[in-house]
C-alpha cells in the first residue's frame, strides 16, 4: 500500500521538518500488522515528496485464528486485498508513524506546522464503496480537488466495467495535520470496514481527529455510520455530540453575544439598513435566484421571500439551532406550496467546498467574514469565489474605524466577542482588490448607515461582479 504527499512549498524540503522524518534517509517501524517504511522519491527546493509504503503481512493477520463461515472459509483469511488497499490500516499506520505531525506540532518549524501549505496526496488504491460519487462527497467540501482514476476489473475484459478500487489524488492547501487527519477518519469510511473491534474509545477518536471540521461536514452522519462500523449506540452517541458541542458553542457566540452587538448599533437601525441595501443591490443585479451564506435567524431570507423576482433561495448556516429559529421565523411549516418551493435551508460551512452552492446568479454575505478565524478566510474565499463563483456576490463588515464614536465601547474592543477582526475601510478595500485579482471578479465599495466626518460609515459593504457577466 503507498501514500505519497507532495509539497510545492518553498524551501520544499522543510516537509521532513513537519512529518519528521529526515528526507536524507529512509526509515522502518515495526506494526503489529507488518512494517512501515518511509522514504522520500525527491526532495529538493520546489518539490519534495514522501511516500508511505505499509507491508502489511496477511498471513501473520490471521494465524492461529479460526475462519468465517460459509463460501471461501479459512481461504478469505490469506487470499484478500489487504496488503495492497489504504484502508483502517492506513490509519493505524499514520496515527503511528506521524503522530506529531498529526498532532500539528513541529519543534523546527512550529509556524509552518500553523500553516496552510500547497500539499498534494496520492493513494495508490483505495476501495470505495460507493465510487466516485462518494470520493468527491466526502473530500471536496474539505476544499480539496479531486482527481479519481478507476480502476478495471480486468484490463483484459474491458466489457466487464470498472471495479470498486480507484487511485485518488487530492491538492489543496491546507495545514499537514488536517490532511493527516482526514486521511485517518475518512479512509476506513471509504473501505467501510475496520480491522479491529470498535467501542467506545472510537467515538472518542472521532471526535478528536473531527474536531473543527466534521460538525460542518455535510455527509457527517454517514462518515459516523461507517467509520463506527454501524454501531447505531455508537453512532447516535457521536451524533449527539457533535450536534451538541455545535449548537452550544453556537448558543454561546451566537445569540447572547448577537444582543451585545444589536443594542450597540440599534439607535441607527444599522442592521435593517444591511438588510435593505444588500437586497436593493441583488434585486438590482437581475439576479433569480440567490444564496444567503450564513444566514442566520432568517432575517435576509425573510426580505428576499419578499421578491417576487426571486424564484429560488438558499440559505446556509454552520448552525442547526439558527435553521431551526430560522425555519420557525419564516413558517415554513405552514407555509403555502408555491411559496415553500422557492426557499432551501442548507446545514454547512463557509469554509469547504459545497457543490450544493454551485449554479446562483447571486450570494449574501453579511456581517459574516469577521466571525473566521483569518487562517480561514483563504478557505471561504476559493468557497464563495471559485467554487460556488456566482455572478455576483455583496460582502459587508464592520468598520472598525467608527468603533470611536460608540462611547460604551472600550477601545480596542471588537463590537462582537466572537469577532475574529475588524478592518479599517483601507483593510477592506485591499482584501477586496486581493479577491478581484485571484479570482477574476471587479469589486465596488459603498458605505452602509450614517456616515461621520474622518471615520466614515459603522459598515460598509463590497459588490463583486464575475468579469465575465454585466452584473
């Protein structure tokens, strides 16, 4: 079985420095199911590779061990595809042999280990029970691309079709521990079998190798089903967990601290004035349909049912508790035939990719971007610009140069405990002119409330139009 990571980052051999492992060498670890080799093909300035290679011993597996029953018997034991898939193996491999790298940490090169790096990983073959549509479902809302090759049944009988193995290959940019990570939890769930027995302390390991990206994973219930072993007690103890550890995180960043922000800015009715102009400069557009990412409570989305231009709307939010609110807000529920039909809630995340946002003449995003950690608005940049890339998209934010003219707001002090940042109106415009050059769009700035002399408006907004239409 081989694995091989790829790096363009320059110096590229600083790759040894974050798996640890010196790419001058190569080196061996004892498994109890074989042996692990590391070993770099090439290793230079503009591109190092390091391959993972398990020789895996099928007949030490099962010595001493009595056979399934049924067609095959003790035969299964030794005639199967074990030694040359990735599969639970791999993952046991990896947790072992990459353990530190894993982990995210790097006594060499501690800042590269926090960053997002271009990295490229090949499994040779991997079993997918459920082919390439499950591929591209399960890592592309990582924000991986994803190239599969599959393979024949037998070459020489091309009329017999395509098996269930594939050779995948995904490049992204992304921190080396989160693409460890998702190899470990997610290559079991690709083969849907473990070699070992799972119980409670794999609910654990999900959860652990999950954090900070399988709550938000649109399939999360069925990377549980499967990496679990279809263990409902286990499953629905995960589930539970994650949807748990989600919405109160959410109910903590969310709807106390949203109050703190709402009576700040309440005297200028500053969010109704978002609201108003963000669905003035969609309706303006021409747009017919439309995505609301981060939606929220259903505020947008409430104004946007209001258009009868719009015949399809789409809202989407991190949280299952701000669906739920939003849902009721809106009476869906009750809500007439024709009318339920033009409007989606999407339970997902800004920062993987989503091709459930793909096709939209238009997207809102508002008073979101500040609330992502900054290593992440790269990630929610490709997402909203050259995934999903509809015709245009309308951006706002706090500008943090009026904070000054609250007087019950400390300086230095965000308006939302939750916020990540808040730019100047010159951060902004330079943010804006990065997103235009990389991903082909022309952007525009308007002011959102009351402006004051020297510090402007207390938000302001960004239009970006795709190059290629008349938005």
């Amino acid at each position: 079985m081989l694995l091989t990571i790829t790096t363009t980052h320059r110096p590229a051999t600083d790759l040894g420095f974050l798996l640890h492992k010196n790419p001058a060498r190569p080196q061996s670890f004892d498994l109890s199911f074989g042996r692990a080799h590391v070993v770099y093909p090439e290793a230079g300035d503009d591109r190092c590779t390091a391959a993972l290679i398990l020789d895996i011993d099928p007949v030490g597996l099962v010595r001493g061990r009595r056979g399934p029953a049924g067609e095959g018997g003790l035969l299964t034991q030794y005639v199967n595809d074990r030694p040359y898939v990735a599969s639970s193996f791999l993952s046991v491999a990896l947790s072992n042999v990459f353990a530190s790298a894993m982990a995210g940490r790097s006594k060499e090169r501690p800042e590269l280990a926090d960053a997002s790096i271009p990295l490229e990983a090949r499994l040779s073959v991997v079993p997918c029970r459920g082919g390439e549509v499950l591929l591209r479902r399960l890592f592309e809302p990582l924000g991986y691309a994803v190239t599969v090759t599959p393979h024949a049944l037998d070459g020489r009988a091309p009329e017999w079709g395509t098996s269930r193995y594939f050779t995948l290959t995904l490049a992204g940019t992304q921190r080396l521990a989160s693409l460890l990570t998702h190899l470990y939890v997610l290559v079991p769930v690709l083969d849907d079998e473990k070699h070992y027995w799972v119980g409670d302390d794999e609910v654990e390991k999900l959860l652990r190798h999950g954090e900070g990206w399988l709550a938000a994973h649109p399939d999360r219930a069925l990377i549980a089903r499967r990496y679990l072993k279809h263990r409902q007690s286990l499953v629905r103890d995960a589930i539970a967990r994650l949807v748990s550890d989600e919405e109160s995180e959410e109910d903590d960043s969310g709807a106390a601290r949203d109050a703190e922000e709402h009576t700040l800015e309440r005297p200028l009715s500053l969010h109704e004035q978002r609201l108003e102009i963000v669905r003035a400069v969609i309706r303006e557009s021409g747009a017919t349909n439309v995505l609301d990412l981060g939606c929220g409570e259903g505020r947008l989305l409430r104004r946007l049912l209001e258009e009868r231009q719009f015949t399809r709307i789409v809202g989407m939010d991190v949280s299952y508790r701000s669906l739920e609110i939003a849902a009721d807000r809106l009476k869906l529920d009750r809500m007439p035939a024709m009318q339920r039909e033009r409007i989606t809630l999407l339970h997902g995340s800004l920062v993987y990719r989503d091709d459930r946002l793909q096709g939209f003449d238009a997207a809102a995003v508002v008073e979101v971007i500040e609330h992502l950690d900054p290593p992440r608005l790269a990630a929610f940049e490709r997402v909203a610009f050259e995934f999903a890339r509809p015709r245009m998209v309308a951006v706002t934010t706090p500008n943090a140069e009026y904070n000054v003219v609250w007087p019950t707001l400390p300086a230095g002090q965000f308006r939302h405990r939750d916020h990540r940042f808040e730019w100047t109106r010159a951060e902004f415009e330079a943010w804006g002119s990065r997103v235009t050059e990389r991903f082909g769009y022309v952007v525009r700035f308007a002011p959102v409330g009351p402006a004051q002399p020297d510090v402007g408006s207390p938000s302001q907004m960004a239009v970006f139009a795709r190059k290629d239409t008349d938005v």
